[in-house]
C-alpha cells in the first residue's frame, strides 16, 4: 500500500490541469511499466495496459479513472501542490478527485495483473480531460480498447455503488419576431414567443420516469433580448440546462422538444449521454454482497462518454471534490483496494 500513496503523493506535487496533464501520464505509464507490465500504451495523456493473460475470446471489463484535475480555487489554506498527511488524511489538489480512485483501480489491476483462467479480461485505462468533458480524454481512446462488457469508474462515491447517471444537454434557443417601435404597437415581439416556450420548458412533464432519478429536469438558465426601451425586440436568445435521466436518450429528447416548441433550438452537443447498469448485473450483486448501497448519482463523470453498462464507484467522498483544501483519508484508499479485489473475485475467479 505505500507505493500507492508515494504514487498519489507524486501526483498531487505534480500539476495536471485539462488539457495539461503530461507530467502525471508519464509518471503512470513509468509506474506501470516498473511494475513489470508489458505493453503500457499511451495515446496523448491517457495511459492504458491490460492483464498479462489477455484472452480476446473472454469479455473484458474497463477499470476507468481520470488524473486531470480542476485548477484550485482560491479559499486554499495550504499549498495545493504540497502533499501532506494529518491525522491519517492526504491532503492536495486531485487528492479525493479523483488520484484516490486512479491509486485504487492501479492496486486492484495489478492484484489480478499475473492471474490465470479469470473470467474477465481486465483493462486498467487512467485518461485525461474528464473535468471538462475534453474530447482528448476516455473518448479519444475507446475504438482502440477493444470491446469492452461493463466498466468501474472511479470517482469518489464512498465507495457506495452509483448505478446510474443523469446525461447533460445544453440547447440554445432563438425565438424570433419582427422590429418595432413600442410606441406604435408595432412589430411582433420576440420575448412574448420566447415566454410561450419557456413555459412550456417549466411545466412539461416526460411521461417515462426513472426510478432513481425521477422526470427529466429542463431549466432555463439565461436569457437575452432587446437592444434598447423603445424598440420592440425581433430576436429573443434563451439556454435551456436538461438532465436526462437512464429512461430516455439525450436523441429523444431532443426530438420532443423541437416538437413542442416554436423557437429554433440547437444542441450544443448530444453526446454526454445518461448511463446505467442492471441493479441485476454480477457486478452489482457482488457490491450489495459487501453490504455497500446503490443509488443514482446527480453528478457527471466519464460515464457519460461511455455505450456500455458503467458502475460508478471510488474512495473519498463527491462533497470534497473541487473543494479547498481537498483531501482523502488513507484508510479510504486501503478499503477501496480490498472493496475492488473483493468484487472482482466474485466475478473473475
């Protein structure tokens, strides 16, 4: 277990910001590769390797977490870059989230690393750009994995298992009208239609529900219109934020609203997608086995880039992330590493 917290200590001394996160891909492919793992493969800053017995015949699962992190914000009371341990807690930046995750899955993959007749093909992917959704990160990576069954995703749950997650779309909507002066009733005012949608945003109900999550929740986040008091607006520009839960895709709702609504409405993208796993998959019974809980998570991770069953689940706790003066305890990561070995006994031996 030291060797996997002197790796995270490392980490967390060593800045990876999105879209900067060289330095730590190295230290994890060098890692891996002292650790006499053969064919350590990295593509930009993502860094993937597979057990030593790899059977193409078998199904494979994706043991996934991210080393990015966000950059620290300014209510820090200590160097976020220093690594420092107090009363059994590692305190740093990327600590909870998700270096604890990434120092974890490492431990459990390498457990199983040399194991003959395993059920399952393992394949440990440690990928960048997650905190911001980065086109560079798991997704960049996925064609050249190789068909995968289900994946772990690391990120810190408690180690409870989160069964499933909200997708996120963003709409950008127009409604448009005709110029004129305010004085004279003249024109056809853009803000009138756009409220007419935007009500409609507010009040309508999807008529498939989730169990864990409920409706799928729209909100309308901003407005625009009008350029001056006397002039009757011709364009009213409004974002919609949307939620969408395991029940529908982000496709299908995307079709209901341009049913329903008169403005023009694009989606910034479709393509962090809700997740989920059967609360049936052995994966998951092997968790509630341990007397761990399952539930669904509010927030987005790496899953929503994945197309397969994904159970969402890590040491540390989702509260501190992007905190100040971020930390995860070291007893955190110990149960972390047995709940993982533990779960993939039940399922691999």
């Amino acid at each position: 277990m030291k060797r996997y917290i002197e790796l995270l200590e490392r980490l967390i001394g060593t800045p990876s910001y999105s879209r900067e996160e060289a330095q730590t891909a190295a230290i994890l492919e060098a890692f891996l590769t002292r650790e006499g793992v053969r064919d350590v493969h990295r593509s930009g800053n993502n860094v993937w390797a597979y057990n030593r017995a790899f059977d193409p015949s078998k199904p494979t699962i994706l043991l996934n977490s991210h080393h990015d992190t966000v950059k620290p914000n300014s209510g820090w009371s200590r160097d976020p870059f220093v690594p420092t341990v107090e009363a059994g807690r590692l305190y740093g930046l990327g600590s909870n989230d998700a270096g604890g995750s990434v120092v974890s899955l490492m431990a459990a993959f390498l457990h199983f690393y040399e194991a003959e007749g395993l059920a399952y093909n393992l394949c440990l992917a440690l990928t960048a750009e997650e905190e911001v959704s980065g086109q560079n990160g798991i997704e960049s990576i996925l064609p050249q994995l190789g068909e995968l069954s289900f994946a772990i995703v690391g990120e810190p749950t408690g180690m409870e298992l989160a069964i499933a997650e909200r997708g996120l779309m963003v709409l950008d909507c127009v409604s448009r009208g005709r110029a004129g002066h305010a004085a004279r009733d003249e024109g056809e005012n853009a803000i009138y239609k756009a409220m007419r949608d935007i009500e409609w945003f507010r009040s309508y109900r999807f008529p498939r529900e989730s169990a864990l999550f409920g409706g799928v929740k729209m909100s309308v986040t901003i407005v625009s219109a009008g350029t001056q008091h006397n002039v009757v607006p011709a364009e009213c520009r409004f974002t919609v934020d949307i939620r969408v839960p395991d029940t529908y895709t982000n496709e299908e709702v995307l079709a209901v609203v341009r049913e329903h609504v008169e403005a023009e409405v694009s989606a910034r993208s479709t393509r962090l997608k809700p997740s989920s796993i059967d609360p049936s998959h052995p994966i998951v019974r092997a968790g509630v086995a341990l007397g761990r809980h399952t539930y669904g998570s509010p927030t987005l991770s790496d899953q929503a880039l994945l197309s397969i069953p994904s159970l969402k689940m890590g040491p540390g706790d989702s509260a501190r992330s992007h905190a100040a003066d971020e930390f995860i305890r070291i007893d955190e990561i110990k149960g972390a590493v047995e709940q993982y070995i533990a779960m993939l006994d039940a399922i691999c031996l």
